[in-house]
C-alpha cells in the first residue's frame, strides 16, 4: 500500500510551483497526482481553426427542457440544503454574448456526495437531489440554474484531501475551438488555499475568476440565496460577417 | 478580455455530460455508417478509463450542420456532434458517417475534443480521414509536423469504419492543438 502525502507536503509543492503558468492551469502539476500519466508533454501545435472548428454544435428546445435548469425539481420532494441560484453571462473574447448556446452542470448533494457508483464517501445521499442540469443560454448570453449549494468532499490524492465546493461547468461557444469544461467555486472557501485542482491555475487573478460572486439582489426573500458568475470563453474566430452566412 | 480558465471533468463527470445516443451520430446499420472507435491510453500504456472524447464534423458532402437535435436524436437529422465516455478499457465507439472535405481540396476530419480525470483542461486534436494524401500533404499543419507526429493524426482504415486511438503522453503522444485567436 502506498502511503498517501500528507497536505503539508501537497502546500510545499503547491507553493513551489506559484506563478509557473498563464491563466490557464498547468496540465503537467505534480501536486494533482492523478495528473502524472495524462498530461501531454509537448506543447500543443498552433493550428488555424479550419472547416467546422469555425463553427459550434446547434442545440436547441429539441435538446434541452427548461425545466432542466432546475435542479432542486428533479424529484417529488425538496432536497436537503441551502437553496441557491447560480446566473451569468457567457461571453466570448471580444465580450459578445454567446446566445442559445448549451450550459451544462453537475454536482455534489448539500452532504458532498455525488450520485455516482464510484463516490464512495460515507455522506447519505438524498433521495430529492440528482445534481445534473442544462439550460440554453438567451439572447444576451445569460444562463441561470437554481440548486443547492453543494458541500465539499474528500478525496484520495493524499492525506486528508478535501475539494472545495464547486459545480461543474460544461460550455460551448460560437466556434468549436472554445470548448471548455471547468469548476464554478463559491466565495470564501477556506479549502481554495489546500486544493490542487484549483491551485493548477497558478496565477491567482486567473483563478478568480472560477469564484462565483455573492449577489444580494439576486437572493429571493424567504427562498434562496443568490450567485453570480459570467463565464468569458475564448475569441471566436469567426468576423462577424461570417456569421451572418450560413456555410 | 482573459478567458477562464479550464478545469477537469473529474471522475463524476458521467452524472451530467454522457447521454443516450450521444455517440450514435446515425443508427448502427444504416448502409453508409461508420465506426469511428479507439482507446485513450495513458503514458504507462494503459487504458484511460474515465475519458470523454466528443466529435463534431462536417456531414459527408462537407457541410457544417446547422440543426439541432444532437441531445436527443430523431433517428434521421445528422447534427455533426457526438459525445461518448470511454469503457473501463479506456475505449470509445461512434457510430457515424464519413464527413466531407469542408472546401474543394481540403483534407477532411473530425475535430476532436478529449477530457478525462487527471488532465487538468480538456484538448483539442483532428482526427484526418486516411484517404486523399495529396491533400493532406498540402495542408500546412500535417506538413509541418514530422512524419511520426504526424501519423497520430491520421485515422487508421478498418473493415468497418477508422480507428483513432489517442495518447496523452508517451512516444507516440498525439498531437494536440492550440488555436490562436485571430487579430482582427
């Protein structure tokens, strides 16, 4: 049996490698060490989008229910938590907003434990809460669910490992080169300091902006509290002139 | 403005993103369909097997699909995208057609997107079709690789369909890609 590291040495390594990236996280970071064997070791090749790399996927209300955005409807009853709405914008590089686009969400129950055969953290799971949602952003970019809050969990990458809570987010832009899948954190968290995953991004202004803001107008008297996180994807490469023809 | 920064799909992923039909681009059986398959292997060799790949491609004449639909299929629109977690083996299956050169001359692919547990952002790769080399030794991004890099870009032609396996470390480590934005 391996023994695990202990945090104190996870920090030291996290502390070591501060500042050894841009904005987006290292693929190649030690601390996370399920990361040792999946990180390419070549920088990637610069290529000009081509063909439907120009282009995004098309979902529409074929695709997506509106009640999907709802996570705490899923069930008969009410799941177990603190109730929040989660808005925002996605927008592209130039700051466009990316309209009728798919936003895609999964999470842990209040308790920190996910729906999922392989999360074996000792945390019950609640009957009235599965943690999956989708909407279609509107016209303006904007995006909203209503969930519970998740709770952070633990985690094996070593010695009392726990993740801060965090959603997971799955986005589309206008052309296909923006894909991003990514982690939605919530103000405060005193595990952010701990957390390889979240420390992979090594510049903090960078990390930031996973951090959710809290919104007191967005909270509803008696019913939920409320966050707001805008979410910017890359530049398209598409001119706007090319948007307006159909290929 | 700085994009946000990627962070993994972790190993829960399966709750919100994998859904039925998400990799049967057409029906299995249908006379002009495909199998596009292969493992994501990891840098001791072994299988990967909580990956996702998505595909999205042009439709055999070389059209960009413009319809929705592709969350549930209708059996009969082709939509271009597909999306499929991989087996406890680390592989993958799509069932789908050929797509077409987007422009007269060009080399056709599939635009490829990988995201597993311990890969820190997801990554961009093309999966070329291993017909027409006269095309594809115009094309400025497989001419400027060297012939063993640029052999993991190429699918591999089988009975049924291609064979695309991706490694995400090792000697054969596929190439991924990274897109610059354009200065306008």
């Amino acid at each position: 049996m391996t023994t695990l590291p202990t945090q104190a040495a996870i920090s030291d390594e996290i502390e070591e490698l501060r500042f050894t990236s841009g904005p987006q996280p290292r693929l190649d970071y030690p601390p996370y060490r399920s990361s040792r064997l999946r990180h390419p070791t070549r920088a990637p090749e610069v290529a000009d989008p081509e063909g439907v790399e120009l282009w995004a996927p098309c979902f529409g209300h074929a695709d997506v229910d509106d009640t999907e955005a709802d996570l705490t409807m899923r069930h008969p009853g009410e799941p177990i938590g603190e109730r929040v709405v989660v808005t925002g914008r996605v927008l592209d590089g130039e700051g466009r907003p990316v309209a009728h686009q798919l936003v895609e969400v999964w999470q842990a129950n209040a308790a920190g434990r996910y729906r999922h055969q392989r999360d074996r953290h000792p945390a019950p799971l609640d009957p009235n809460f599965t943690g999956a949602g989708r909407c279609l952003t509107g016209a303006d970019g904007s995006y909203r669910f209503v969930t519970i809050k998740p709770g952070p969990y633990p985690w094996r990458n070593h010695l009392n490992a726990w993740r801060p809570a965090h959603i997971h987010f799955s986005l589309f832009g206008t052309d296909f080169t923006q894909r991003l899948v990514t982690q939605m954190y919530f103000p405060g968290d005193p595990l952010f300091g701990l957390d390889p995953i979240y420390q992979s991004i090594t510049d903090p202004k960078a990390r930031e902006m996973l951090v959710a803001t809290y919104d007191h107008d967005l909270t509803a008297p008696e019913f939920s509290l409320g966050y707001r996180w805008d979410i910017v994807l890359t530049g398209g490469h598409r001119t706007p002139l090319d948007t307006e023809e159909t290929p | 403005m700085t994009a946000a920064p990627g962070q993994t799909v972790g190993p829960f992923f399966h709750l919100g993103l994998p859904y039925d039909g998400g990799n049967e681009l057409v029906p299995p059986g249908r006379p002009d369909a495909i199998r596009l398959h292969g493992r994501i292997v990891d840098g001791a060799g072994a299988g990967v097997p909580d990956a996702m790949v998505e595909i999205w491609q042009a439709d055999p004449s070389g059209a960009v699909c413009r319809t929705p639909g592709s969350l549930r299929r209708d059996g009969w629109t082709f939509t271009g995208f597909g999306r499929a977690a991989t087996d406890a083996d680390g592989r993958y299956w799509f069932t789908t057609l050929e797509p077409g050169p987007t422009e007269p001359g060009r080399p056709p692919f599939f635009a490829v997107t990988v995201f597993a547990r311990g890969l820190l952002d997801g990554l961009f790769t093309r999966a070329y079709l291993p017909g027409d080399p006269a095309a594809r030794a115009a094309d400025p991004l497989l001419a400027a690789l060297a012939p063993e890099r640029r052999e993991t870009l190429i699918a591999v032609p089988e009975e049924n369909g291609l064979r695309f396996d991706i490694h995400l470390q090792g000697d054969r480590e596929t190439v991924f890609l990274a897109f610059p934005r354009r200065v306008s």
